[in-house]
C-alpha cells in the first residue's frame, strides 16, 4: 500500500511539475520573442541613424555606406539584427530556466591563449553571460553606457588568400563576434580607400549584429607603393563606429612627420593621413574625441620625429576634449623598456608622469598581472613575435580613464574563431601582419 502510494504520488508530482515548467518555457519564450520581434524607436538598436549615410564631406573625412547587397561567403551566422537586442532572447531563455547559447554570443569555457600572454586581460565567456532571472539581462545592459569597447588594427589592405601577400582577414571579424560586446569604435590602419572600407564595415555589420558606418581619411588615395604586386599602392586611414550609438559632431585630418634636412616635416606618404574625430555617444550622452593614426618607418624618417608625432597626436586629440579622449594606431616604433623608456613614448605615457597624460592600455594592464611588467609587455607583440609596435591611448579631464578587458587579438585565436562560425579556416594564413589590441575604457 506505501509502495503503491509512494509510486503514485512520485509519478503524479513528476507530470505536473513538467507541465507547469514546459508551460512557464512557452509562455516564457512566446511573450519574449514577440516583444524581440516588434521593434519601436526608443530601442537603441533600432533607432535611425543619426547621420544620412549618402556621401558627405566634413573636413577630409569620407564617410561611406554599407553594402547591403553583397553576399555572405558563409551561412552558419544568424544576424540579431531581427531582434531589439539580444538581451530579449537571452530572458526568455532564462524565464524557463534553461541557458542557451545564442549564435554571435562568447562560447562558455573559451579563453583564447595562455594567460600571460594577451589573453590575461581577455573576459572569459561565463563572465558575459547574465546571472539567472528574468530581469538579469536588462540590468546588464546599464553598465554599457560606462565604457566604450575600442580595437585599433593594421589591417594591412584586408588581405585574402589568394593575394600575392595573402592573408585571411576575415578571421578577425570573426573574433570580435566571439567575444562580447562588439566593438563600439574600430581605428583603422593601412586600408585602401573607400571601396575597401566599405567591404569592412559590410562584413562587419552583417556578422556582429549592429549598424556600423565608417570615415576615411583619404577616399581614393593616389598610387604610391608598389609592394606585393600593386595590392598595398594605396593606403589611409579610417575609424568605424556604430551608428545606433555614435553621430559625427565633427572630422578632421592632419599628416605624420618625417626627418628632412629641414627638421620633421609633413610626410608625403598618404597612408600617414590620421583621421580625428569628435563623437557624440547617445547610449551615455557624452562626447568624446578619437583619432586613428600611422606613423612612417625607421627607413622613411619616422623614428626621428616620433616625438613630434606623439607630441602632435596628442594634442590633436586633447583640443578637440570630451569625457574620453582616445587615439591609437601603427606607431612603427617601439616603446623601450623600463628604466630606457624611449622619449617619445615617456613623454606620452601618463603612467610614467608623462606630460600629454595619455594611458597605454597595454602598459595599464600589464601592471596588473602576476608576470613582470616587460614579460607581459614582450608577450603582448603585435608584429614580428616581439615587437609592440601598436598602440591603444586613452585619457579623461583630470586624468586617466579606467582600462579593462585588455587584449591583444593573436592570430590562431582568430583563426579558430573562424572556424567555429564557418566549419574551416585558411591554415597558416593571418588576418594581418599585425595584431589587433582591443580594450573597455571606461568613462
């Protein structure tokens, strides 16, 4: 008679409890993807763009429009475009009580290389993922308004596999969709023209799920180098930033120096054109300035006058102000080492008393970490396996902003990325002969 009663009850118990939780699931999941489905103007992802996408010039510096029309090459990513944002599918899914891993979103568990190395200030996937309960991830997305997520890169001409100089370039666009969020600002080294940019912010935009637009500093650049069979004869630069975030208040764009026999004077290199930008951020109703430069090499009179083009840089991007002020890029040029910081750099370098104030991302974050500063700092090359020769500054009035989530973009990380989205990846082929930094400065 227990037995009987005991069974009973059990398999009673049992079938209520598993209709009552596939019941709160489909209500759960039907209330919150018909929300997701039905967009409205005060949602950040749907808002309108702020700037018309047609062609514009604000001082030197071309804006351009997405392709929309051009195919994908893969089609294992979902865009989230579909939805209001991401969070609405994430809480329904957490309304059931059950966890599931959008596609776009960080893979739970993965870390990217060893500690030590670039990945020391990378933000593990779990860490993304909001803690359980409806309201989780809509109080989640109020910290967002506190930093910018900021990568700069050479990109080297987006070079393919079947180029003279190859390369897979897609792959890193790859690794900013598998690391939460995606960029905010993208400042962008050695990039063709305006046709080349718009084939990024295109791929970008169709794997990342947010509307981007970018600025170019020179549109059609004249020919000028020759190397890998004509693939790098025009190069400038450019900053991509979301356009459901961010309007242009104001552009402009200035040259690098080199040595001459009459001091450091403007380069004629094309690719040395930096690009300034004064913002306006709409999710945290704040300006900010920020800039994207590339300095000439050693063999072009560049070390030379690193100096002035700090010092230049510098304050090009302090004029313009803002709650943030930010610029990285291609400097060509090391930093030193401790105790033989280079003068360019120390007097950059708001850590080291610097006089411009700026913080190095890289620099800040290696001070943090168990490993000795230079270890971390040689560990962290962005070209060649050991040289840093890129760079990520940021500063605040009245002082330096706090940095978080430093990392610098390795290039089997990426690769495997790729693979992840599209089921292969180009063996043996880099997004770039330079590794992309990427950080959250915080306001």
């Amino acid at each position: 008679m227990s037995t009987a009663m005991s069974t009973a009850m059990s398999t009673a118990m049992s079938t209520a409890m598993s209709t009552a939780m596939s019941t709160a699931m489909s209500t759960a999941m039907s209330t919150a993807m018909s929300t997701a489905m039905s967009p409205t103007s005060s949602d950040v992802g749907w808002e309108p763009h702020a700037e018309p996408r047609a062609a514009l010039i604000c001082g030197d510096a071309w804006p351009v429009r997405p392709d929309r029309n051009r195919p994908e090459e893969d089609t294992v990513s979902v865009s989230f475009r579909t939805f209001r944002h991401r969070r609405h599918l994430v809480a329904a899914v957490l309304a059931g009580g059950v966890l599931l891993a959008a596609p776009g979103a960080a893979i739970a568990g993965w870390v990217g290389p060893s500690a030590g190395d670039s990945t020391a200030g990378a933000v593990p996937a779990a860490a993304a993922v909001p803690a359980a309960g409806a309201g989780a991830a809509a109080a989640a997305e109020a910290p967002r308004r506190s930093y910018v997520q900021v990568y700069t890169n050479n990109v080297e001409n987006l070079k393919t596999a079947t180029a003279d100089c190859p390369g897979d370039w897609p792959d890193l666009i790859y690794a900013m969709k598998r690391t939460d969020p995606a960029p905010d600002i993208f400042l962008v080294q050695q990039i063709s023209n305006r046709r080349e940019l718009t084939k990024l912010v295109s791929r970008m935009e169709a794997k990342l799920g947010h509307k981007y637009t970018g600025r170019i500093a020179i549109a059609d650049p004249p020919d000028q180098l020759r190397k890998c069979n004509g693939e790098k004869r025009q190069q400038t630069t450019a900053i991509v930033f979301r356009t459901d975030r961010f309007r242009v208040l104001k552009a402009d764009t200035w040259r690098a120096d080199r040595h001459t026999a009459r001091g450091c004077q403007n380069t004629g290199q094309t690719r040395a054109e930096a690009l300034r930008l004064k913002l306006r951020d709409t999710l945290a109703d704040k300006d900010l300035t920020v800039a994207t430069t590339h300095w000439p090499t050693n063999q072009s009179g560049g070390h030379e006058c690193a100096e002035e083009n700090a010092r230049e840089a510098a304050t090009k991007v302090s004029n313009w102000g803002g709650a943030l002020m930010i610029w990285g890029g291609d400097a060509n040029i090391a930093a030193g080492s401790p105790g033989a910081w280079k003068p360019w750099y120390r007097q950059t370098n708001g850590d080291l008393d610097g006089r411009a104030g700026f913080r190095d991302a890289m620099y800040h974050h290696c001070g943090k970490v168990t490993a000795p500063r230079q270890e971390c700092l040689r560990n962290n090359w962005t070209i060649g396996k050991g040289s840093r020769i890129d760079y990520l500054w940021a500063k605040k009035p009245g002082g330096m902003p706090a940095i978080t989530a430093v990392h610098t973009v390795g290039f089997e990380e990426a690769g495997q990325a790729a693979k992840h989205y599209t089921g292969d990846d180009a063996a043996g082929l880099h997004y770039s002969d330079h590794r992309a930094v990427r950080a959250r400065i915080h306001y």
